[in-house]
C-alpha cells in the first residue's frame, strides 16, 4: 500500500510531510525513529509534523502505536547525543575564548551561565525537550558543562518520551486532521522565538546603555 495516498486521500503529501511519510512507507517504525533524530540535529524540521503523521500511521495500521513512540524516542535520544557530543568535543575553552570576541559581552555572563547550568541543568534538559526550539540546542551546553551522560540520557529520555506521547497521540486521536498538531504546536514555536528575541534585544540594550553610562560620566567629570 502507499503510505502517502493512503495517509493523505485528500491530496498527495509533499514537503516534509511527504519525506517523512516516504521514510515510514519505506522502513516502517524506524523510519519516524530516523526522520525524529534527524530533526534534534536540524531544529527546522519540524517534529510538530513528523510525530502526528507517524501517530496517524499507528491509527491506520500502518505501524504499531508502541512501535511508534519507541522509534520516535531512540530517534530523538540518538539525535541528542550527537548533539551532547558536540558540545562536549566544542569544550569550555573554546567556547570562551570565543565568548571573549563577541561585541558587548562579558565573561561574567558565561560565568554565570556556566553557575546556573551548573544548578539547574537537569531541570533544564527536562523540560527543554519539552520546549520548540529549545529541544534540540538544550543538548550542546549539556556537553560543553560535561554533564554526566548516564544522567543527560535519562533526561532527554523522560523529556522526550513526553513530548513525543502528546504529538503522536494526538496524530493517533485525530486521525486525518492530524496535521491540525502543527498549526498549534508551530504557533507556541513563534511565540517561543519571539520570546527569545525580546530578551535578546533587552540584554543588547542593557549593555548598550551600560556602554553609555560611564562616557556621559567621564565627560561630567572632565
């Protein structure tokens, strides 16, 4: 049977939908598991769209649900720890040295930085793989910190499996609207970048100011 027709009866998938269909008409279970650890390294594939398709598949009878969250798991755990790997061979001393080069940082900010992953970092691998965008770069400061990696695996695996659960099931439950998952999820996406960006440019022009504050003061004195 041809998993795209047969997936998709109102039209021919295409795009992403369509490569990830064709992954799971050509291998089955392992095919989601793939096209997931191919999205932890490449954050603009969008799980939002490959976890509601293989949830739809499992409805229809093209994969089990059980094999579904399975291969979708060691996808996303596997991609993780490439990234883990990443990181951890990147090292502190080249992320300093160049953090140092960047325009209007300080190297107490990754000090500090390097403090709270320090604190918080398994509350933060938890949940970031629960969080868009952040589930797949959640993994690299993981490794440039050396977190244990029984501990990183364990996190990602739990983190994961959750966020996996909800997107395949509701591909499972809504059946031929499961692609009614990436509308909302992709909405929650932007509002996460957006998110990222004010704080971005409220960290910029803090430290703008900052830059300012002691010209106007020199001048004052002078």
């Amino acid at each position: 049977m041809d998993f795209v027709t047969f997936a998709l009866p109102q039209e021919p998938a295409s795009g992403i939908a369509g490569w990830a269909a064709d992954l799971v008409d050509a291998m089955g279970a392992p095919g989601a598991g793939l096209a997931i650890a191919l999205e932890n390294l490449f954050p603009p594939l969008p799980s939002e769209v490959i976890l509601p398709l293989a949830g739809f598949a499992a409805g229809q009878g093209v994969i089990s649900l059980a094999s579904a969250l399975f291969w979708t798991t060691l996808g996303s755990v596997v991609g993780a720890a490439i990234l883990y790997w990443i990181g951890a061979l990147f090292g502190r001393e080249r992320m300093h040295a160049i953090w140092t080069k960047l325009p209007l940082v300080k190297a107490s900010d990754l000090e500090r930085t390097e403090q709270w992953f320090a604190k918080h970092g398994t509350k933060a691998v938890l949940l970031g793989r629960m969080v868009p965008i952040f589930r797949s770069l959640i993994s690299v400061p993981a490794g440039v910190e050396r977190m244990p990696l029984p501990v990183f695996l364990a996190l990602t695996t739990l983190g994961s499996l959750v966020w996996n659960v909800v997107l395949v099931m509701a591909g499972y439950w809504l059946g031929d609207q499961w692609d009614v998952v990436g509308t909302y999820v992709g909405f929650l996406s932007k509002a996460v970048l957006v998110l990222v960006v004010l704080a971005i440019a409220a960290y910029v022009l803090v430290r703008l100011r900052a830059r300012k504050q002691p010209r106007s003061q020199h001048r004052r004195t002078s």
